[in-house]
C-alpha cells in the first residue's frame, strides 16, 4: 500500500513538472513568473492525501524549490491577521541569490469558452462555470499580492528582518487548458499555447467517441499523464458512470482511449456552451 502511495505521489509530481507556466515572463498584467530549474522529478516527501489540491501543489512547488541551491525558503503558508480575523495568506517568502521574493501559487484547470468575455484571457473559465482566469487574477492583483504591503504583514515581515519595500513578488502560475471539442486546432497570443492539453465535451458530443473507452479519475490524479496501465470503461459504462456527476452540475475530468491507442484529456461538461 505505502509502495502504491509513493508510486501515485511520484506520478502527480511529474504531471506537475510538466505544466508549463500559464504565461511567460511578465505577458500577463505584468506578473512575473518565477523561473524555477528543473532538477531530477524525484519526489521523496509524505504528503496528505486528505489535502486539497491546491495545498498539495504547495507541497510540490516547495519540494522543487529546495531541490535547487539558489532558492532558500524563509517561511510557508503565513496566515496574516488582524485583531485576531485573518486577512489572507502569503503562499510563500523565499530568498533567490540574496533578493528576498513573496511567491504566490497556482495551479488551475480552465476551459476556453468564446461565449464568454470578449478577450482570450476572459474566454477561460472553470469546467463549472463558476470560476474564471479573469476572476483570478484580479485577486491576485488586488488582494493577495498587495496584502504583502499591509500593516499586519508589516508586523510579521519585521520579525524576520524584511521589508515590503525590499522585496519583489512574484507568481508560479501553472494550468492546464482544454479546447472545445468542435475547435481543437486554436492557437492563442497571450496565453502559452503548451498549456493546452485536451479537450471538453458535453454529452451530445461525446457521442462521436462511442467507439472509445474511459476513466475518471481521482481529483488529484488530475495533475497526472494519462498511461494505459487502468480500468477503461466501455463507452456505455462511463456514460452511465457520469450521469451523477452531471446531474449534480459537476464537469469531471476523464481519460480517452481511442480506438488507434492514442490517450487523451478531456472534461465532460454538464453545460452547452451556447448557453
């Protein structure tokens, strides 16, 4: 069991090395992501598998930054608080070659609906709909990178001998990007195009992979290269596997294999994009 948890563990890390970064450099509102060197993808740390998949990418981005001898973590998921109400969290401090840096951290799944929004970054949503890039990064921009700057932040960065005003803030911003499956060849100007990985289809459309088999699998298993090695589903199986998931308005994220052996991504949506 302890040997199928480290294999698992091992699997999601290296599905995460590979997410590129969802913009390069400063593309993107003018936030720059920190370039991280990419040193051996073995992973040798216990993790909680009750965590939610942002605290477990964390865990990766912090395991991968004491991996390289430029990066020096100082301090890690620092709740900031005020007459005891918690303002919100710096992901991380980190020295890089004496430049003492707040790095916040993300990792999304988002789909390209042209419905929505009039711009490219606007187009990506969550696989609900309730979610967006757009709503994310101006959070990022308006309330967890300038909380770096508060008064309570002040108090804390004081006892550990650093200043706002010293500091530079950066961003480890990856995602995995999924077309519709009527438009799967689109190339994008803003965003990084490596960051495309799949496909989403609703029901209607999944019809056309009737000839497929499938898997769903587990949330943290997202992060994760479809490999052949697992219990594919015949097409009616998962079709009435997902029935639930969509009844409950819930896109799950799932694995194809077609006919030809080729492995694919895709989320199932429970909306019609024309809607």
């Amino acid at each position: 069991m302890k040997h199928q948890k480290t294999k698992d563990i091992q699997k999601r890390y290296v599905g995460f090395l590979q997410t590129p970064a969802l913009w390069k450099g400063t593309a993107v509102l003018e936030l720059l992501q920190l370039e991280i060197p990419m040193h051996a993808a073995k992973i040798d740390i216990v993790m909680d598998e009750k965590a939610r998949l942002g605290r477990y990418i964390e865990r990766f981005v912090s395991f991968q930054l004491k991996q390289d001898p430029n990066h020096t973590i100082l301090s890690e998921n620092i709740q900031i608080q005020k007459d005891k109400i918690t303002l919100g969290e710096l992901d991380c401090i980190l020295m890089k070659e004496k430049q003492p840096i707040h790095l916040e951290i993300s990792y999304k799944f988002y789909l390209y609906d042209p419905t929505v929004g009039t711009t490219e970054i606007a187009h990506f949503i969550g696989p609900n709909r309730k979610d967006s890039l757009i709503e994310k990064l101006v959070k990022l921009q308006q309330k967890q990178l300038p909380l770096l700057y508060s008064e309570a932040c002040s108090r804390y960065l004081t006892s550990i001998a650093l200043k706002a005003e010293e500091m530079t803030q950066q961003v480890c911003f990856k995602a995995q990007l999924f077309l519709p499956f009527s438009d799967m060849n689109r190339q994008l100007k803003t965003i990084n195009q490596a960051c495309i990985v799949g496909f989403y289809a609703n029901v209607n459309e999944l019809r056309q992979l009737s000839a497929c088999k499938f898997y769903i699998p587990i949330k943290k298993d997202w992060l994760v290269q479809p490999y052949e090695n697992v219990n594919w589903q015949s097409f009616e199986t998962f079709t009435k596997a997902t029935k639930e998931y969509l009844e409950r308005q819930f896109s799950p994220l799932c694995w194809c294999k077609k006919p030809n052996g080729d492995l694919e991504k895709f989320f199932l949506v429970w909306w019609d994009s024309k809607q």
